[in-house]
C-alpha cells in the first residue's frame, strides 16, 4: 500500500502557515486546527520548513516566552524530511521511526499534497491488519 491510501481518507484542506509569521500564531493555529505540526510554505507554496509542538516546548524552555514574538523561519525545521503519495507505507514508516520525527509533508515536485502523521500511518496499518485477519477467517471458514 502506499502513501496516497492514507491521503484519500483524510481532508483535503491543507492547513499551513508563512514563515513570516509570529511563532505565537503558529501556535494558535495548531491550537485551533488541533494538529501537532504545521508547515511553513513560500509564498509559491512550497514547503519552507515545519514547526510542531515538540519544537515549540524545547524551543520556549531554551528561550523564555519572548520567543514567542519571532517569527517562525527563526525557530522552524527548515531540512523537511517529505515523501511522495507513491511511497509505500512501511518505507514511510522506517523513514519515521529512524529520524524521530511524527509528520511527513506529502509532495509531488515543489507541491505539497497534505501531510501524514505517525498516527495516520498507524491507524492505517491497524486497520489493515484487521482486514488481513478478517479475510484469513474467511478462507478458513469456507475451506
């Protein structure tokens, strides 16, 4: 399976933010769109960088709260780590797990197509598994 099946079952707004905004927006608008990452685009809409949560705890304890008045491009990821809606979901999977990282910005060339979370990914191989499962219950009940 690949990345587009994950994408097909979320929304398909895009929730992004410029990198020229205060990192105190960025953090209402994670608030407000209750996500745990946001992406920073230019203005040709190409990913710029990524904020999440975790980044904004660690760079407030760092700092103080008078970071919150910076801008984002001061503080964002700005090396993002993207895949293609054609990746399979286990190599996305890896990919994750050995950079640490919970969000993956999915792109196709200098677009971004939505981003997929650890989460999305494993609700995805769950419910896989559970359709595997089921299938192999009913081969075995009509053999």
């Amino acid at each position: 399976m690949t990345v587009s099946a994950i994408l097909q079952g979320k929304s398909k707004t895009l929730i992004t933010i410029s990198p020229d905004v205060s990192l105190t927006e960025a953090v209402k608008s994670l608030a407000e769109h209750r996500i745990g990452a946001i992406v920073a685009v230019d203005p040709l809409g190409r990913v710029a960088g990524i904020i999440s949560e975790r980044d904004v705890v660690r760079i407030l304890g760092e700092k103080g709260p008078a970071v919150l008045t910076e801008p984002v491009s001061s503080v964002m990821t700005r090396t993002v780590v993207t895949c293609t809606s054609d990746e399979t979901i286990p190599s996305v999977m890896e990919r994750m797990t050995r950079g640490r990282f919970r969000h993956v910005p999915v792109v196709d060339g200098d677009r971004m197509l939505g981003i997929i979370s650890i989460g999305d990914v494993v609700k995805f191989r769950v419910e896989e598994m559970e359709r595997e499962s089921a299938a192999l219950r009913d081969y075995i009940m009509t053999a």
